[in-house]
C-alpha cells in the first residue's frame, strides 16, 4: 500500500517472491557455512542427495525456470516473474540462491530447514506494523475492545504515504483521511454540534466533557449519553428520571429531539465513514490499492478477493522451508463450491497450508463484517452488543441480517445455543415473586428476578434448617440456571432436563395451591417456574403417590410424552421441541350405580398381583421385602422396614 501497489497485483506478487527469497536463500548460505564449522545436521548424509534436490528446486524457482527442469516435481511452485519484478530485487535474490546451493553442495547445511511465515501478531503491534505476516489489513479502521474497558480505535498509517505516493497534495491527503477517520470534534459537525447541542440545553463544560469523551468512543450515540454528560446534570439541568439515566439502552440524542438522519451525517463526520470509497479527490484506478481483506465500514463495498491471498501465499511458498501461518478470508455469501475451488487452487499452486475462514461463521471472530455488521447495523445495534435484548429478539435481528432461506431458524439455533453476550438485570428488580412452600417437611424459598418486559433473569433458592453442604450446593445451582437464562439459555430447555427429577426430599407439597407432589426439589423449582412463566398449566399436579416410590421406575405414560415433545427419556433435549405435556391418568366415567372403591395394583386373575393388592389394603407398601421375600414392608423415616423379619431398605 505504501508503495501504490495494490494487493492484488502481479508487481505485489513477484515483490513478495523476492523478498522471500532472499529471506530463505541468505538464512541456507548461512546455514551452509555454519556446517562448515559445527557439520551438517544429523543423518544428512543419508539426506544429502534429496536435500540438494530440493535446494536446486528453490534456486529454479527464483529464476522462474520452465517446468522441465525441475526435479521429481509433479506440482509445479509459482516462479518469480521477471516482467513485473524489480531489478535489484530479482538480481538479489538469485544471488542468495546461487549462494545456498553452492555453499550447501561444499558443506552441507546445519539446519534441514531455516524459515517460517508466523503470524507475528503480538510481534507485529509492538513494531507499530499495520499487518501481521503476509496478511493484509483487515480494514483500514479497526476497533479493538480494551480488557480495562473501552476501545481502541485502531489506524492504518499507510494511507497517508500511499496517497504521497499516488500523487495527491497534502491538502487532497487531509480532507481524504478526514473522510475515512473524521474530523474527530462536535465543533463545526452538522446537524449535532456546539451551537445545536447548547440550543439543546447542553453547557459549555458538559460540551467540553463530550469533546474529550470522543478519541475513546466510537459512536456519536454512545458519545452524547449521560454517562459522558454527566449523571447529576442529566437530572437537574435535563430532567431526566433516575431509570432514564442508568438505562444503558436510553437515547439521550433522540431525547433532545435529533433525527436518525441528523445523527448518521454527524456520525460520518466526527468519526469517519472508515472506508476510503467516496473519498473526495481520490481516482476510481486508485481505489484497489486501499482495499483490504474485509469490506471497509458499513458505506464499504470493495474487499480483496480470495483468489488474491492463495496468489500471494503461492508467491511465497517456494522460498520458505516449512509453511505459510495465513487465514483466506472469503465472504459471508461464499458457496460450498467456492471453498473447495479455494483448496483445489491451493494445492495446484503447490501452498503446503491453507486456513480459510468464512465471515460471520463464528460469532467469537474478534473481528466482525460481512454478515455480522449487517447485524450490527440494525436499529438495535448497541443494545444487540451489550446484550440488552432477549434472545427472540436477537434472533430476529440476525435472521433480517442472513441471506439464506431458513434464517429464522439458523439464527435461533445460533442465538440460542451460542450467543456469548449477557443480558445483564437492571440494578433495581421491580419484579419477581418469593414463594414459600414444604416438600416432605422440608421447607423451601424460590426467589426469582425478572426484567422489564416480565421474562424470567434470575432464581435464588433458599432451604431452611439443612445442612451447609446441601445449601451451598442449592445456591450454586441457582447461580448456574441464572447465568444460563441470562445468556439467552431459554427456560423451556430447563424445564424439559430437569422435571420428574427423583431424588430425596421428595413427597407431598404444602403451600403451593398448584402443585401437591413432586418427586424432588429440583422437580418442585421447575414445575413451579414452568407453570409461573411458560403457562404449563398442565405441570401442576402431575405426579401421584406411586411415583414416589424409592422403586419407581418412569411411567409409560411420561416417556411417551417426552418422546413426543422431542426428549430422550433421560431429560436430553433433542431438536428445537420444547413442549411438555403432563396429564392425569385417564381414570375412565365408572358405571352408573357402582360405587368406586380403592385403586389396586393389578386384578385378582394374577396371583402375585392378588398378593400384592392384598399387602396394600392392609396397609403395607406392596413391595416384598429383599431378604425374606415377603410383602410387608411398611414406612421407616425415608426407607421401608419389613415387619416380618426387621430388615430394611437402606436405613438403620
């Protein structure tokens, strides 16, 4: 870019050959003449006829030899091009060659290989490069998200000498890097500027908090907020309410009474349109010699093709021992017959790596466009970025945003099973409700934290007069789902894994008019939520007394359900099926004039069942014991004890 060159050229192409060449070339004549002293490396004697093979290939390459010279190659590498090369260049780094594969014959080489193209990202920054590697630059204006908090904006510094380059006076130059990066202050924007922002009702020291609030935001909208005003002044002197001003998602420029409009062409030029496309003065030639691997802004159109990277990792890959550490970026609209027309070019120009990446297929990219930033261009940019809307709605978002058929459905599966954004709780919960209630004895609190729009944030469980042990844990489940809801974990999902848990306490519910049995804590918390915010009214009173036998296995009637709501029987969630349904047993109209008498397990044809129902009338459990084999077993605390020979279940 420096040099007026764009990416995509043969000049780039046979500039990075040479310069690669004479990397790899002078690194083997070094090598060789340190075999000379210390010997070759080891085992290269058995090597050495394959190692100078391979060292006269690398010199033919530089010389861009035909492909009847080279040596037991059936793909070809990508020579360097005289016709496009400089002089120098070319002549020097032939001689580096010349220089390795006569050295090298004389006295081996120390090191079987000597050169790599890393990423050198960390490397790269701390010498003030704007690319790393071979790579070009992702954009010309990059924002980079502080640890600390804030951002970074993130400048390419090879605009301004491109330009000198290209001809362009300084004057020229200063208003074509004011159109990419913006004048960077509110004095003279239209529309959003000193004298509107006092007509406004904005002080001078308010005003002079915005100006120097503005080279660590990147946003007219997040730059006029009360948080850069000022809290107390939004209040007195602006009238706002205290909920106005700690909403993160409040718009204090539409407040003041600005359009969407007025605020774009503010935005533009306070903080720059961040592509060059447009640029006053600049010629339309000149436009690909400032293109990048990703469309520039949301105004940028232009991007360097795929066919460009393979080219220039092609152009390099003769020279270097090992492998090229480069990412192909292709668009968010590339096919399946694209990507593996990328891998069959690769390896036809004989790259011995590739790596592509797809935009927007990952929403972790610490660099987003494409896709992504027509997600981010909606209306509910920094709300979808801060995580201040629900997961449907992020969902919709995204799918406005996905040029495929099935959105809706892609962005759901994505929104729901990935998104890493959380949706924070206001400071002040208004809603919520505590519900008290007894499961076998044991006394229990569900606490629960809503946001505004009545959705379900938060549960905190509390357990009176138990153990530390089981509190703790309690809690730690309930921070866990309340981290799940907030990130966009829906409750159905909850619901289907963890009702007609069976676990001790379990038994009968006291102080819920909706639910009178449950099967454990865990079954009473989820029901109770199920039926409170998701409307399963068919939750309640779903479990009978023989469900709560310490034997009982899962009910026909439950697995058929589960199965036809899309979950395996052991709670797993299997598709997008969330539904539930829990119904009593069809215990059919009795015949007119019969007087209903107790329920049996079984009928009297069968003498085992004959037994068992004989045990249950006279009040034991209808279980035989599982030392003595008789049916005798009765209530002992939580476990049974057969009275026929004092053997128990499990307890003393």
């Amino acid at each position: 870019m420096r040099m007026g060159i764009p990416y995509d050229d043969e000049r780039a192409f046979t500039i990075c050959g040479a310069l690669t060449a004479i990397l790899g070339g002078v690194c083997y004549a070094t090598s060789a003449e340190m075999a000379r002293v210390k010997e070759p490396f080891p085992r290269y004697a058995q090597n050495r006829k394959n190692m100078l093979r391979v060292m006269r290939n690398h010199r033919r390459a530089a010389y861009s030899a035909p492909a009847e010279e080279y040596e037991g190659l059936t793909v070809l590498p990508s020579g360097i091009d005289p016709a496009y090369c400089p002089e120098y260049l070319l002549k020097a780094a032939r001689g580096a060659w010349d220089a390795a594969v006569t050295l090298g014959e004389a006295h081996g080489y120390r090191n079987a290989q000597v050169t790599v193209i890393a990423p050198t990202g960390t490397i790269g920054i701390q010498m003030d490069c704007d690319t790393t590697g071979i790579e070009p630059d992702f954009a010309l204006v990059k924002f980079k998200t502080l640890a600390g908090g804030g951002m970074l904006r993130i400048i390419n510094q090879s605009v301004p000498p491109a330009l000198e380059k290209l001809g362009y006076d300084e004057a020229q130059r200063d208003e074509i890097v004011g159109y990419v990066l913006g004048n960077g202050t509110l004095e003279g924007a239209p529309e959003v500027n000193h004298e509107s922002l006092r007509r406004k009702g904005l002080s001078g020291e308010a005003i002079d908090r915005l100006e120097a609030a503005i080279p660590a935001t990147t946003s007219l909208k997040l730059l006029v907020s009360p948080f850069h005003v000022g809290d107390d002044y939004c209040r007195e002197k602006l009238g706002l309410s205290e909920e106005q001003v700690t909403d993160p998602a409040f718009n204090l420029l539409a407040h003041l009474g600005y359009e969407l409009e007025e605020v774009q062409a503010a935005d533009d030029a306070i903080f720059g349109r961040l592509t060059i496309e447009g640029a006053p003065h600049l010629k339309e030639s000149h436009l690909a010699v400032f293109d990048c691997a990703n469309r520039c802004g949301q105004y940028g159109t232009r991007s360097i093709s795929w066919h460009a990277h393979i080219r220039m990792m092609a152009a390099a890959q003769p020279f270097i021992s090992g492998a090229i550490s480069k990412t192909i970026n292709m668009p968010h609209e590339a096919t399946v017959a694209e990507i593996r027309q990328a891998y069959e070019e690769s390896w036809r120009t004989m790259n011995k790596s590739i790596a592509l990446y797809r935009d927007g297929s990952k929403l972790s990219q610490p660099l987003m466009s494409g896709a992504s930033l027509a997600v981010a261009l909606v209306a509910e940019e920094e709300q979808l970025a801060e995580g201040l809307v629900s997961a449907g709605k992020a969902a919709e978002i995204m799918a406005e945003a996905l040029p495929t058929p099935d959105a809706q459905q892609i962005a759901r599966k994505v929104v729901t099973r990935y998104i890493a954004q959380r949706r924070r709780l206001p400071e002040r919960r208004l809603g919520g409700y505590t519900q008290k209630a007894k499961i076998a004895g044991h006394t229990i609190y569900l606490h629960t934290g809503q946001y505004e729009d009545g959705s379900l944030g938060e549960v905190f469980i509390d357990m009176a007069k138990e153990g530390a042990a089981f509190r703790s844990l309690m809690n730690c489940f309930a921070v866990a789902i309340s981290l799940g809801l907030q990130h966009g974990v829906p409750l159905e999902e909850f619901v289907d894994a963890f009702v007609f848990s069976r676990f001790e306490p379990l038994g009968p519910v006291q102080g819920n008019k909706r639910i009178k049995m449950a099967t454990s804590i865990v079954d009473y918390l989820f029901r109770e939520l199920a039926i409170t915010y998701l409307g399963r009214s068919d939750l309640a009173h779903g479990v009978t007394e023989e469900d709560l036998r310490p034997d009982a296995l899962r009910s026909v009637v439950e697995d058929e359900l589960e199965a036809s709501a899309g979950r395996s029987p052991h709670g797993e969630a299997s598709g997008d099926q969330h539904e539930v349904q829990m119904t009593l047993d069809d215990m059919g109209n009795p015949v007119e004039g019969e007087v209903p008498g107790p329920l049996t397990p079984g009928t009297a044809s069968d003498p085992l069942q004959t037994t068992v129902a004989e045990a249950v009338r006279m009040g034991f459990s209808g279980d035989p014991c599982p030392d003595c084999g008789q049916f005798m077993l009765v209530p002992n605390g939580n476990c049974f004890k057969c009275t026929g020979c004092g053997a128990t279940t499990g307890c003393s």
